[in-house]
C-alpha cells in the first residue's frame, strides 16, 4: 500500500508540473455575496476567489484620437454602461459542490476514519465533502438575512455526529438575521467566528485539507448575538454568545452525562463573551485581533476558556498574498495535574495567483501543552508539539471547474501520529464547482 501510495504522489507531482497547468486556481466565474465585514478572514484567507484581491481591475480603455465625425454619423454606443440600480426585496442564492479524494501515505490507512490531526477528510477514499447552497434576502439596505446549508461529510462533522450511530450530513452551517443603521450592523443567529485563516466553506481555502489551529485552537461558529461597527479602516466587533460550537446534543459528542435541551442550546449555564478589532490601513494590508472568553465544558458553570487570535493578510505583489495568523489559549483546571491548559500555534499560509492557476501553501506549528486540544485515537499526549506543511496547486477549466492536488506532511515531537510514528503524509486531489 505504501508503494501505491507514492507512485500516485509521483503521478500528481507529473501533473502539477505540466507547462500549461503551472499551479494554481483561477477565479470562479460568479463567486458567492461578499460576507458582512466582520466575517472573520474571509478576504484575506481568500484572494483567489475574491473580486479585487490581487486582480485589480483592467484599466479603461485609451479614449480614440479625436476626429471631426460627419453630421449624419449616429453617435457610437457608449462603451461602459451604468450597472442597474439595486432594487428591494432582493434575494440571491449562490453556492457550491465539493469533493474529494484523499489517501494517507502510511500502513493500513482506512476509509473507516481519519489520520490523526486531521479535521474532514479519511484516511482513505472518496468523499462528498459538502453540497452548499446559501440563500440571502434583503428587504432594503438596512434589513436582511442569509441562510447557508450544508449537505455532506463535513456536515455531519460540524453537527458532531460523525462517528455515531445517529450519523446526519446535514448542517444548517449559519442562518441569521442582520440590522444596519449608521455604520452599525446587529446580527442575531448562528454564524462563524471572528477567529483565524480557514473558513468552512473549503474552495475558497487556499488548501484541501484545515490546519491544526482550525480543529483545535478556535471555535468554528456560534450562536447568539453581535453587534459590528465598521468606518474606514477600522471595524469593531463584540457579541455574546452560547459558546465554542453549540451546534449538536452532548449525547452525540461524547459528553457525559448527556444534556437536555435543544440542538443549538448551550451546553452550561453560563455565556460566552466574542469581540474582534481589525484594522486595514492600506490595501496591501489587513489584521484583525480576536477572541472568546467564557466556560465551554459541558454541565460545567466554572473553569473559563481564553482565546487570542491575530489573523492578516499582505499583499505585496498583485499575484501573491501571504495569510498569517497567531493564536493564544488557556482554560482554567483543564490540565491533568488540574492546573490551566494552554496552547499556542502559529500558521503562514501563501496563496500564489497566475491567470487559471493557483498554488497555495501552509505552514503551521502548534504547541499542545497539557494534551487537552489534540484529539488522538491513543487518548491525549501532555506537551506536544505539530508541525505541518502542505502544498496545493490548482487549475481551473472554463472559469467554471477547479481541480486541486494536495502533498501534506504532519510532523509531532512524540510517536501519537498513524501507526504511533513522529510523521505522517497524505495525498489528496479535489474539485470544486461554484455557483
């Protein structure tokens, strides 16, 4: 099997250094709403599928040398026409499917799970990772409300219900209304976090596969309420929240004993406390400070969760951007001498535009302290440390169909990767349509 494994590595490599498919992926031919602004990482995360993120607009064209036309000449038709008004009610739906195919480059890698550190992909096998359709509404500029669902493997993931009985690809991923008024936006719902690079939605992530900061140092959504101010360069966020992904019963996480209530209810008593500050002084830059404060064990009123979060872009050159992120936490009485657990990890992740091709990258080190964040098949492993790297060249056919390769090595300071080894590698090729 690992023979296998590293000649379809060394047909990928073939591919992806084919003179017309120099790594990469073009922009979509009719990408997706732009997020609100507080939407956190979308447009630095994501300057291949984003209009004006590193592809400035073409110049006008140059005005014809003037000349004295007959007077029976109609006049040309004019070259730029005004785009229409924007009427209300509106709605809009856009979305996308994705798949993929991934294999782990170890001994008996199974399509019945995941390599350890990993987040949606198996170990080995094909997989629908999710069908995504989103519904915005808007009855004037003030008042809207968007909807995205998820259908797929990934679903069932964020819905915590992977590896139950009761397994569901369904995820109503977020769904929110949204008040605007004088530069202030309030939106009341379930919708994603303030926090780092990588988004849910996987095409417009500069890699296949997430990395160790998007699985274990920061929640992926929340529900409840926050409230956005956004002027020039500046935008300020605070919301307060049920906590780090509310999104499933304790009964289906494991959590013991299991809660009741309802299917996006807290798993305490106590509230969750969001905020982000982000600044963009210039086009060529972008950060954001973010975080969460506030208890996220189960049945549990006391011992609360930290979160730090820096995540920004630079752009240098209009065909490259370079994503970065830090991130920072602790929880009260979590470790196993019962003191604080802390993590902390940091990430660059490039992305490389040329025309119809991509080439992103990641690298990415994470430090698990107490063995509290990592989920390992072995139980968790105090004071370890992750290094990952990843490539991801892309082509996309017809401004429509984007195919993605991906070589991915994970690296730990301890034996508690696939077959209790310090490394581990995998493969994986995608393809993604968006509408």
């Amino acid at each position: 099997m690992r023979k296998s494994g590293f000649s379809l590595l060394s047909l990928i490599v073939g591919f992806c250094a084919m003179p017309t498919v120099a790594f990469a992926q073009d922009t979509p031919p009719a990408p997706a709403p732009t997020p609100p602004a507080d939407a956190p990482g979308v447009a630095p995360a994501t300057p291949a599928t984003q209009p004006g993120a590193g592809n400035p607009p073409a110049p006008p064209p140059a005005a014809p040398p003037a000349t004295e036309a007959p007077t029976d000449t109609p006049a040309p038709p004019a070259e730029a026409v005004a785009a229409p008004a924007v009427t209300y009610p509106n709605m809009a739906i856009t979305g996308f499917v994705e798949g993929a195919w991934h294999r782990g480059l170890v001994d008996h890698a199974s399509y019945a799970g995941q390599l350890p550190t990993r987040i949606y992909d198996t170990g080995n096998g094909f997989q629908l990772h999710a069908m995504h359709l989103s519904v915005h509404s808007a009855v004037n500029e003030h008042v809207s409300a968007t909807i995205d669902i998820d259908a797929g493997s990934d679903a069932a993931v964020n819905n915590f219900s992977a590896f139950t009985p009761s397994r569901t690809l369904f995820d109503i991923q977020e769904a929110y209304a949204q008040l605007t008024e004088a530069g202030f936006t309030l939106t009341a719902g379930k919708f994603a976090t303030y926090e780092g690079i990588e988004l849910i939605e996987g095409p417009v992530n500069p890699t296949l596969t997430r990395g160790f900061l998007y699985g274990f140092a920061e929640p992926i959504t929340h529900v409840g309420a926050k409230l956005h101010y956004t002027q020039s360069m500046f935008d300020v966020g605070v919301g307060v929240v049920n906590g780090w992904d509310t999104n499933g019963s304790p009964a289906a996480a494991g959590a013991a004993p299991p809660a009741p209530g309802f299917w996006t209810t807290d798993n305490n008593n106590q509230k969750t406390l969001i905020w982000r500050a982000a600044v963009t002084p210039d086009p060529m830059f972008y950060a954001a400070l973010s975080g969460t404060y506030g208890v996220e064990k189960p049945d549990v009123d006391n011992d609360p969760r930290l979160s730090l979060d820096l995540t920004g872009a630079v752009t240098p050159t209009p065909n490259l951007i370079l994503n970065f992120q830090g991130n920072y936490g602790t929880e009260k009485h979590s470790a196993p001498d019962g003191s604080a657990a802390k993590w902390y990890g940091f990430g660059l992740q490039p992305v490389y535009k040329m025309d119809a091709v991509t080439v992103g990258a990641r690298v990415e080190y994470f430090k698990d302290n107490d063995g509290t964040r990592v989920a390992l098949p072995t139980g968790p492993s105090d004071d370890t440390s992750y290094l990952n790297l990843t490539v991801t060249p892309g082509y996309t056919f017809y401004s429509a169909f984007t195919l993605r390769a991906e070589f991915r090595y994970d690296h730990a300071s301890k034996a508690v990767l696939a077959n209790a080894s310090k490394g581990q590698s995998s493969v994986g090729i995608g393809a993604h349509y968006i509408f």
